[in-house]
C-alpha cells in the first residue's frame, strides 16, 4: 500500500503559477503547503527564457525569465513551502493526488484544496500533420530554446520557422545572435499571431522577414532537413498554387500554438472549455470540482507571466480559503463570448459582494474598438481601445458595485467603432 501524507493545500505545478499560487496561499493563512513538480528545478518554462521583458507590469522593471523565477522560489524558500522535484503526478481523485518519485517511489498526498498548475506543452509537427520526409533537424521553438540556453547547443545554422508566436519570434532573434541565418517566418494567419512589441524587438530590430497568410507546405531532406516550400494560402487556409518557393535550410523550428496540459484534468472528471481547452472555473479560479483550483497556462494560455502571476494569486488565496472552511457556496451565472471574442475566462461568475476579473481574446485584429459587458441588453461596464489583437489577451473588471447590478449571464462583446 503506498504511503499517503497530508496538507492543507497541494500544488502541482512549480512554474510561476505553482509559485506564485502558493506564495498567496501563505500570505491568505494556509500553513502545510506542498509544491509538486516533475523537473529538477523549480521555475518551470522561465528557467530556458534567458531573454529580458518579463515583470514589467508586475514588478515595474524589466527582468529575464530566471530573474523573475528567483524572486518567487527565494520567497518560497522564505515562507518555508515544500517543494518536492523530480516528482510525477499519476493521478488526481476525490482531493487524493497519486505521485512517484526515485526517492519515495509511489505515494498519496491528501490535500484539503488542490491547485492545478501544469502550464502547457507546445504543438508539434504531428499535430498539424505537415508533408514531407522525416528528416532530422525539426523541432519545437521551445526545444530548440532549451537545447540552446540550458545545454548550448545550436540546433541549426540556416533556419525557417513556422508561426509567429512569441517563442518563434524570440528564437528568431536568438539564433540570429548565435550566428545563425534566419530565411523567413511564415505564418498561416493574415495577421500576427504574438505580442507586437516582440516583432519589432525580434524581426524589424534584426531585419529577419515575415510572411504572412502563407505555410509550409512541403519539408524535403534525407538524412537532415535540405530545404522547406513555403505557399501562399488563401481566406480557407489552403494552398494557392502557383505561389510555391523553396528556401534551403537545415533546420525548422515550430511556433504553431500551445496546448494546456489537462489530462490529469480529464481523467478527474473537471470540466474543461472547448474554447480554452482547460478548466471551466469561476472568479476564485475553482473548477468544476470543489476544493480544486486550476491558474496560468493550464487554464487558458496566456502571453504574459504578469498575468499567470496575478491569476495566481486568485487561485492560492481562493484555496487558502476554501481549506479554511472560510470559501462558502455560491450559485453561478454563466459568462459568454459574444460579438468579436473568441474566448472569455472565467466562464463563471459566482454573486458574491467582491470584484471579478474577465479575460477574453478577440477573433481578429481591430482598430478603434470598445468592449463591452452586457447583462441582457444592458451594459454593465465599457472602455474603448485603439487597438485589439487575438496576440494579446485583454481584459476588464467588473467591481463589486456592477457586480450588484448583474442579474443573470452575461457576454463579453467587442466592437469596432462606426467613422
């Protein structure tokens, strides 16, 4: 029979969510607090991100993604929270989490609240099923960041990468620092798929080019990757022929989207949205399942660690509350994506006299918009923006004076403004 130990809440995760989740938990009153992560280190992806522009909003100064995880595994360090690496979760049932480990083998932690904070994993070739030999010399933008910035290897010397998401562009500029020749990024989309601060950091700055509404539509090498064809796609996504071109390269990395890692999720029996392929929560970050919270990119990807922070946050703190007994139940009304969203998270909202924060990405570029919360035909809350992109998430809060004023679901909408 495995072995079982006992705390008040149990994280998994030791990412800047896990962290930062059971940093607020401490600071909420929770004392027995147990971090369980499967790497070596904590800090989860930030320990391969070398490169500045975190903490900015959070911390009001720009630091590398090492700099930012220090500050938190120093504080848990300080606040005396347990962090067990090298430790695999198997499972989670009934607030009973099944580990193994080389040093324990397998064991049981029972815990009062859980916190899910897995973060997520990226796409791969198989997953978006591009033709072509089988070559070596493919990989992930993150493999190829971690084999450069924790190993130092160089993973090619002429390079085209797929997709323009923050980590394509990042290692665009990096390997461009390494001596590396970067062709080309090409991305399906009409519009860019990352921050715009990172295109004009990362491409503009290093004169690396971009192409947009075009793919890879063919990878040809024996032994290495000799070379891609890149094709222009039409308002389906499909190929235009005729606008074939072959880049010599020997390397292509993939920056083609992220993917919450939810299947200890799944087999729990959480429920998870379609549209963020992660946890259905409220604004306390709890899931479906009482007592087990979810926060960061398990939830809903996000393209900011400030905002993983702060989400957080919401989830230690709610989970602190809830072991306490002190979290009481409350009905739901549902939050929905209406004109211009793709996505809104939380999905629910608990009425309850505190604020609630909404985050949603919208569907496509827009300039000149105003969002919106609607109860009905009424507005609870608005604010104009000159610029939205589904690259960056937004936000808006309902404060506990609105919050008395919702009577039933409501919808998030975006709107470009009539000239």
């Amino acid at each position: 029979m495995a072995q079982r130990e006992t705390y008040d809440i149990a994280i998994i995760g030791a990412g800047p969510a896990g962290l930062a989740a059971a940093i607020s938990a401490r600071e909420a009153g929770a004392e027995n607090i147990l971090i369980i992560e499967r790497d070596t280190h904590p800090g989860g992806i930030l320990q391969q991100c070398i490169h500045p522009g975190f903490g900015l909003e959070y911390f009001g100064e720009e630091l590398t993604g090492p700099e930012y995880a220090y500050r938190f595994c120093r504080k848990a360090v300080d606040y005396n929270i347990n962090i067990m690496l090298d430790t695999m979760v198997l499972s989670l049932e009934k607030g009973c989490i099944c580990a193994v480990s080389p040093q324990k083998g397998m064991f049981e932690v029972k815990a009062k609240a859980i916190v899910l904070a897995m973060g997520c994993r990226e796409r791969t070739r198989g997953a978006i099923k591009i033709p072509g030999t089988r070559a070596a010399g493919i990989y992930t933008a993150g493999a190829a960041q971690r084999m450069l910035n924790i190993k130092g290897e160089l993973v090619g010397r002429k390079i085209v990468i797929l997709g323009s998401g923050d980590i394509g562009m990042i290692m665009a500029r990096r390997m461009t620092l390494e001596g590396a020749e970067v062709k080309v990024i090409v991305e399906i989309l009409p519009y860019l798929s990352g921050l715009i601060r990172n295109k004009v950091q990362c491409l503009d700055d290093f004169g690396i080019p971009l192409r947009l509404a075009h793919t890879i539509t063919d990878i040809s090498g024996v032994n290495r990757v000799e070379s891609v064809t890149i094709c222009e796609v039409d308002d389906n996504k499909m190929p235009v022929r005729g606008s074939e071109e072959i880049i010599e390269c020997d390397t292509v990395l993939l920056s083609v989207g992220l993917i919450p890692e939810n299947e200890i999720s799944m087999d729990a029996g959480i429920k998870l949205s379609a549209a963020t392929k992660g946890p259905v929560v409220d604004q306390f970050m709890q899931t479906s399942i009482k007592g087990v919270f979810a926060c960061g990119n398990v939830l809903h990807v996000n393209d900011l660690v400030d905002n993983v922070t702060r989400e957080s946050e919401i989830a230690g703190r709610s989970a602190a509350l809830y072991a306490a007994g002190k979290l009481p139940e409350m009905k739901h009304i549902n939050t929905a994506a209406g004109r211009g969203v793709g996505y809104v998270c939380p999905q629910l909202i608990a009425c309850a006299e505190n604020e609630a924060e909404l985050f949603f990405r919208v569907r496509r570029p827009m300039n000149k918009v105003t969002m919106s919360v609607l109860c009905g035909p009424k507005v609870i809350t608005s604010r104009r923006a000159a610029r939205v992109s589904p690259g960056e998430m937004d936000k808006l809060v309902l404060s506990k004076e609105m919050m008395r004023a919702v009577d039933g679901d409501i919808t998030i909408c975006v709107e470009e403004e009539r000239e």
